[in-house]
C-alpha cells in the first residue's frame, strides 16, 4: 500500500494543474474551516462528522503531472465520485490514482482508473464543464464506511449546502486527517436535467476543492449527497478576493448534482 506524507500532498498540491484560481472568496471573508471547528455550527453532530470523515477525502493522480483534489464514495463502500480533470492531463489519462478517506490513520487506496472500472462524463473531460465528473472503482472497498443517501432532485436557488474539501490550497498547515468544510448557498439553479445537474454556488474555493462533496439537509433532518464541486473562477484575478457573487465577472464556483447522467453511471459500475 502506498503511503503518502503532509509533506508529499503539500508537495503534490503546489505542482497541480487544477483550473481554479488560487483562491476564489466570495461575498466577503473565506467561510471555510476545520470541520472539528465549524462542522457543530453547521448542525452536524458528531456522529454525522464521524460519517463524513470515513466516506469523503483526498484524490491524487501521480503521473505524469501530480494532480490533487477531493471525493466521496458514491452509491457504495467501493466507489467514488470526483472531478474527471484530474484524471487527465490533456487527452493524456494520468496514472497511479489514489484516495484516502479523512479518518484518522487511513491509508491510500489504488483507484482502478481504467475503462472497465471508471465512467467519465467525457474523454478527455472538459474542466469545469457539465462533463467534468468521474465515478471510479477502489482497488478495495471501505468496509464500514456508508456513503450518504442521494435526492434525485435538483437543487433549489436558496439551498443551504455543507461543502467539503480535502485539503485546498490555503490550509497547508491544517491536518490532512481533517475534512475543510463551509456552509454556502445555491445561487443558480439547473436549466436542465437531460445531462447533468450543473448548477452555481457562492462556496469558496481554492485547489484542492475540486471533486469535494456537497451535502444538503433534507426538511426530514436527512443528510443528502447534492454534488461535487468542479470549477471556481476563470483567472487569476486578486480583484475578485471577497467579490460579490457575480458570474459574468467570476466570482462563482460551479458544481455538478449526483442525479441524471452522474446517478445512471454510478449504478452501472455498481451493478458490475
């Protein structure tokens, strides 16, 4: 098994090719936080926090270009869902994928990132498009581990999200065992569900976020998966650091929902 340091995922995320600016803050301050430290003022319980650690977690490709972000296990204890950039370094697959769930002491383990154990919305994918997404086989599954239900919904404009991220850029000294988390709001609803469920958030994001898992509380009290986070801002630009929200000039992060063309594939690798 392999076995990777802090020092090599600071390492792997300094050298990333994720198409996100370095930091994206919308609407004021960054809102994102250990998830020890906000999860309970988020309303999770512990229990819930416990859940999170053990299904969600850290993404790394290691060749030819080092590329990092975030995923969930999705449908099963033997799969995830993630952002397909990552497996791709242009038309070229990377290799020598790997996931680590955030419970203290885990390991990495192998993704089998080949056709007949993966489903990419498209190959090569498009960053940040409605084609971004990536379902991929663990090499073992997570005994234990119990990926949260799904809501074939879409998300609603004035949805209140808990986004994850494993460890983006801007919390190098955080413990990678730790989930970031923040509390934001679906701003954009999907114009369609024929393909996938693209919709627009105010989430601050940063590399590393890509891939990280959205959660929704149910009127029931019921924790859903909604969707991954994809893409946050088109440049480089220091002026959108706090902006308002403002997709033209963007300041927005865009995500992908787990129904549609993202749910029928994840049933078909779970089926096989």
């Amino acid at each position: 098994m392999l076995s990777f340091s802090a020092t090599l995922i600071a390492t792997l995320l300094a050298s990333a090719t994720i198409p996100v600016i370095p930091v994206n803050i919308i609407d004021g301050k960054d809102d994102r936080g250990a998830l020890a430290t906000l999860g309970p003022k988020l309303g999770l319980s512990a229990a819930e926090m416990a859940r999170i650690r053990a299904v969600s977690g850290h993404v790394a490709c290691l060749k030819p270009k080092p590329a990092i972000g975030s995923g969930a296990l999705f449908l099963t204890d033997g799969q995830i869902l993630t952002a397909a950039h990552m497996f791709f370094d242009g038309a070229s697959h990377q290799s020598d994928c790997f996931f680590r769930p955030q419970t203290a002491g885990s390991q990495w383990v192998p993704l089998l990132a080949d056709s007949a154990n993966a489903r990419f919305g498209a190959v090569p994918p498009k960053p940040g498009s409605n084609n971004d997404w990536a379902v991929v086989r663990l090499a073992k599954r997570l005994a234990g581990a119990v990926p949260f239900p799904l809501d074939p919904g879409a998300p609603a404009v004035g949805e209140k999200l808990i986004v994850l991220s494993a460890h983006p850029a801007g919390f190098d000294s955080a413990d990678p065992a730790m989930p970031i988390v923040e509390g934001c709001t679906v701003r954009r609803a999907p114009k369609s569900l024929a393909a996938t469920t693209f919709y627009r958030t105010d989430c601050d994001a940063s590399p590393g976020a890509s891939g990280g898992m959205h959660l929704f509380r149910e009127p029931d009290g019921t924790l859903v998966f909604r969707g991954i986070t994809i893409s946050t801002g088109p440049s480089e630009d220091k002026g959108l650091a706090g902006a308002p929200y403002n997709e033209q000039a963007g300041s927005v992060t865009t995500a992908l929902g787990t129904n549609a063309a993202i749910l029928a594939a994840g049933r078909d690798l779970a089926g096989k």
